[in-house]
C-alpha cells in the first residue's frame, strides 16, 4: 500500500511542478518583394519566434543583410493576411544592428492573431520608409 501510495504521490508531483508545454514555434523570411507596395532592394531577412502560451511571451531572434542603409525602425504588425498592411502590434527595439535579439508580452488577441499568421515584420530604412523588407510569421 505504501509504495503505491508512493507512487501516486510522486506522479502527482511530477504532473504539478512539469514545466508548460515548450513554446510555440514560429517564423518569418523577410525580402522586399513581400513589402506593400513592393520595394527594390536586395535585402533579405530571417526571424525565428518561440511564443510561450502559459505566459503570453513572444520572444525572438531577427537577422538581417542587404539592406539599402542602416534599419532605422522594425515593428510586428497586424493583424493582416499576407499582401495587406496593417498598423504597428509591437515594436522591435535596438534594430540599427544585426541580430535583433528582444520578446514582448501579448495580449489575448494579439496572440490569437499571431498564431493565426496575421502578423508579419518589416524593417524601415531611410530609403524606404515605409518599410524596406517584410515577412509574414508562420507556424
């Protein structure tokens, strides 16, 4: 009776101090033909995010090269599908060089749209504005 006792105890104890379930991964490619209007540029660029349910934290890794001039600006916006434009969700914040390393904590409904792939990245560059590249983020 005792080691099963035990036993459930020490289940329980395992079920009650487990970690969340790992993050939710996700990730943009950034070009400049997926701006809106599409742009001329040779810059490229890549994001890999991890969104953690438990504690609505987005976190990611930004890289970018090519571009026509220093980034003076990056933002997650949304929510937009792909070939739509939308306002600024959240900024990215110390973009003048790559990698950009940085997280936010979302509300519901920015994480909703986020995992429905209604948010996308771009960088600004004084020659573009606008915004120079762009990617949608994808699961």
């Amino acid at each position: 009776m005792n080691k099963a006792l035990f036993a459930t105890l020490a289940l329980g104890a395992a079920v009650a101090f487990a970690g969340p379930a790992s993050a939710e991964k996700l990730k943009a490619t950034l070009d400049a033909k997926s701006e809106v209007p599409a742009v001329t540029s040779s810059g490229t660029g890549t994001a890999d995010l991890d969104y953690d349910a438990a504690s609505k934290k987005l976190s990611w890794k930004l890289t970018y090269s090519g571009l026509s001039g220093p980034a003076t600006a990056g933002h997650f916006h949304g929510p937009a599908e792909a070939g739509k434009n939308a306002g600024v969700a959240v900024p990215i914040a110390n973009i003048a060089s790559s990698p950009v390393e940085g997280s936010a904590t979302l509300t519901d409904a920015q994480a909703a749209d986020l995992l429905a792939g209604k948010y996308y990245i771009n960088i600004h560059t004084a020659a573009n504005p606008g915004g120079e590249i762009r990617g949608q983020v994808m699961k």
